[in-house]
C-alpha cells in the first residue's frame, strides 16, 4: 500500500513533465486567444489594436466560413463512409485463409506509412493529371475525354487520396476484430441454415461494432485537421470549393496575413473540435458498456 510520502514523492517526480505539458499546450492557446482580440495584421505590424470580439463576428459571417463547414463535413463523412465499409471488406477477405497472406497483408496496409504530402503528389501527378496521369490514359485508351479530377470534382477527389491514407488503418482495427469472433458461433448458425448474409448482419457485424465505432473516433479526431492534401493538389479551389475549416484558417492568417481573424478562426476551430469529440466520446463510452 502507497504511503502518504511515496504518493508525495511520485507527483514530485511526475511534476515536471505535467509542467511541460501543460506549457506546451496553455501558452500557444492563450496567445491564439490574446491574438485573437487584436486587429493584428502582418503588412502593419506596428498598428496591432484591441478589437474585442470583431475578429469573431467577421470570422464567423463570412461566406466562405459556412462554404468550408460544409466542406469539413462532407470531407469527414465521406472519408469514413469509404474507409468503414470497404474496411470491413477488406478484413472479411483478409481473414480468409489464402496464398500469400502475410505479404498481402503487409501491401494493404503500407498506404498508411506514406506521407500524406508524398501520396497526395503521387495522386496528383500520376494518377488524377488529365494529360499524363492513368485515369487520364486510361479514358483516353477506351474512347473517352479525359477527365480533369482536381478541376471538376476537387473536394471527391480530395476524399478518395484521404480515403487511400486511411483504409488501412480501418482495416486493420477491424481485422484484429474480426479474427477475435468465435468461430464456433458461426459454425452454429451455418448449422441452423444462416446464410452468408444473415450470418454477416447478425454475428459479425454486432461483434465489428466496437471497432467501427473506435474507427469513426479515431478517424474523425485527425480527419477534421486535414491540410497537406489540400495544399498540394487543389490550394482550396476552385474558389472555395476543396477548402475545408483549417485550410481557412491557413488561407487568412498566411495568405491573407491577417492573423487577428485566423486567431479567432483557430479558436473557433478548437470549440467545434471538442464538441465533435465530446459527442463522439459519449456516444462511444454507451457504445462499449453495452
């Protein structure tokens, strides 16, 4: 049993990194929100007045502040309608007994160790370019116009390169997933006369819940920060049609050099970000102790 002096002795020990922790997380804050307050732009560095809650109302009354909402969300349920369900695909075939498992394995879920600049580039320039990219040759090559991915549909495409970093992170939760169902329960209902569709609705995907539903919190936490793939292939356009809630803020505090609003764009960010994930945490939280 802990005495009172080595319970001391721990949150002594343990102190500095706590310290540490919360230095790197408050001080960047508070100066978001200090900044935030302030008519601060980059072009008149000298001429930085109070400006109270201006930045925020000017922020959130922008057209293109509802433009990129809509964006961030369609981004978001796109990405994790695509990753779950050809997820639990992927992990039902993966399970199957074949040649070669192991290295088929190791292909499906190397997309994930790619960098997101290097595969949003490689999508760019080698797949989705109408003049020398394959989708292009391939239109070409069957009689049709090639088809400019990036222009005509930037935010799908923007959710199909996300799509291609994050199935395999899917996958590979609800592999582990599936692997730990009894495959006794399935013998059994194979016994009754399930079928393949039945015995998928009612055993395997109530067992996948769990994990679908520590998938879509994982997904979501990091899917809402998306940027790299954006600036490299779209930069938001055309206009503000890829531009989703971060690439906002990057579009008016670095291109617009007015770090005032971007500040405030930045907290509003933050707020909307812990109410996602507040609900998804409930929701989860009565998902698992069921």
């Amino acid at each position: 049993m802990a005495t009172k002096a080595s319970r001391a002795a721990a949150r002594i020990m343990i102190s500095p990194s706590v310290l540490l922790l919360l230095g790197w997380m408050l001080i960047p804050l508070i100066m978001t929100i200090y900044f935030s307050t302030l008519r601060y732009n980059l072009l008149s560095p000298g001429d930085n007045p109070f400006v109270g809650l201006a930045n925020y109302e000017f922020f959130l009354t922008d057209p293109a502040f509802f433009e990129a909402i809509g964006n961030t969300l369609l981004l978001v349920g796109g990405v994790l309608f695509i990753t779950v369900v050809a997820g639990v695909f992927l992990a039902l075939l993966l399970d199957q007994p074949m040649w070669g498992q192991g290295v088929l394995r190791i292909l499906v879920i190397a997309p994930f160790f790619v960098m997101p600049t290097v595969s949003a580039l490689v999508w760019k320039n080698l797949f989705m370019n109408p003049v020398n990219g394959f989708f292009g040759h391939l239109a070409k090559g069957m009689g049709f116009e090639a088809f400019d991915f990036l222009a005509h549909a930037p935010l799908a495409s923007i959710i199909l390169i996300v799509s291609w970093q994050w199935l395999p992170f899917a996958t590979l939760i609800l592999l582990t997933a599936v692997q730990s169902l009894d495959s006794e329960q399935l013998e059994a209902a194979d016994m009754d006369g399930a079928g393949p569709v039945s015995r998928f609705i009612y055993i395997v995907l109530p067992h996948l819940s769990r994990a679908i539903a520590v998938v879509i919190l994982i997904q979501t936490i990091f899917l809402l920060s998306i940027f790299a793939e954006i600036y490299v292939t779209t930069s938001g356009g055309p206009g503000n049609a890829s531009t989703n809630l971060t690439y906002l803020i990057f579009k008016e505090s670095l291109l617009s050099f007015d770090v005032g609003t971007g500040s405030a764009g930045g907290v509003v960010a933050i707020i909307l970000a812990n109410i996602v994930a507040i609900f998804l945490m409930r929701m989860i939280g009565k998902n698992l102790e069921s």
